[in-house]
C-alpha cells in the first residue's frame, strides 16, 4: 500500500502513520485492488469519518489512488463508487472529497460519478475555469 501511495505521489507512510490513518476511517470502508498475478494492489481508496466546519456530518473520500501501470482500467472509479456504497449504506449523506487541481484523471472520475465543485473560496471559479479547459483537451 505504501508503494503505491508513494507511486501517487502521497510520500512516505510509515506504520505509525499507516496506523494514524486507519483510525479515522469507517468500518468496512478501507478498499484496495490487488492484481491476482502480479499480487500487487493497483487501487485503493478509503471512507473516513472526518467531520469538518463546512460538512459537520461528512464523511471524506480520501486516498484515491490508482497505479500509472494501470491507467484507463476504471480501478479509480470502482475504489469511489465502493467508498461511496459504503458511506450511504452507513448513513451518510454528505459526502465530500479534497483533491489538488493537477489530478485530472481522478478529478474526471469524481466529476463523471456525480461530484460537484464547491466553491468555497474567491480563486475557486478561476481553478475550476483552468481545470474545466484541461479537461476539454483530454
């Protein structure tokens, strides 16, 4: 799991902040994908319990991360769509994630899935309008 945060992008995770993590995510909602012949996982995402100001009762989409080797295969897609069944089946219904403007391939898919922009500070609209016009060339 660490390799393929690491391969994402998302640093090193020790055990400590591996242990860290777990703590705030759901019960049932730590979701990876291994393939069988390689035997190493290629996607993985995860539903936390993470309550902020601006969703009091959210539950995160977090750590969505699906190996460059693998691209195009639709893991990214499976590990949301199995972190979102689990937050509903849960009971929640706000659900949010955060991501960074660069992540195009991961931005499509939480767009395609039903996802929304909140634009929640004055440089948002502007973001958006650059990651709208990436997207349209893709």
């Amino acid at each position: 799991w660490g390799a393929l945060m690491r391969a994402a992008g998302f640093g090193d995770w020790s055990r400590d902040r591996l242990a860290a993590h777990k703590r705030s995510v759901i019960p049932g909602g730590f979701f990876v994908v291994e393939h069988g012949p390689a035997g190493a996982l290629v996607a993985t995402a995860n539903a936390h319990h993470l309550a902020t100001d601006r969703h009091p009762e959210g539950g995160e989409l977090s750590f969505v991360v699906a190996s460059p080797a693998h691209a195009g295969k639709g893991l990214g897609r499976a590990v949301t769509a199995a972190v979102v069944r689990r937050f509903l089946a849960a009971g929640y219904r706000s659900i949010y994630l955060k991501t960074d403007d660069h992540r195009l391939p991961a931005i499509k898919v939480y767009l395609q899935v039903g996802f929304e922009p909140l634009l929640f500070a004055d440089d948002m609209a502007v973001r958006w309008a650059a990651v709208n016009q990436a997207l349209s060339k893709k």
